[in-house]
C-alpha cells in the first residue's frame, strides 16, 4: 500500500542521517587541539 512505502522511505531516512550525525560530531571534536578544554557555563 501507499502508506507502507512511505513509512518505508521515511524508515530510510531516518537510518541514513544517523552515521551523517556521527561523522560529523567526530569532526566538531576533532577540530580542538589536545590542551583545549570547553568553557564551563557557570556565569549562566
């Protein structure tokens, strides 16, 4: 039926973005130098 195949395009879609995300968070930490540490938010 109509709704299965888009239940299954959209099952697909979310499993595909998954290792995006992933490879992408590796890169964003990746991108600081060893000694770098993440500012605290305690003045918040």
């Amino acid at each position: 039926s109509k709704a299965m195949l888009q239940n299954l395009s959209e099952y697909d879609n979310t499993r595909n973005v998954v290792p995006i995300l992933r490879l992408l968070e590796v890169d964003f930490s990746a991108q600081y130098p060893d000694w770098y540490v993440e500012p605290t938010v305690e003045a918040a």
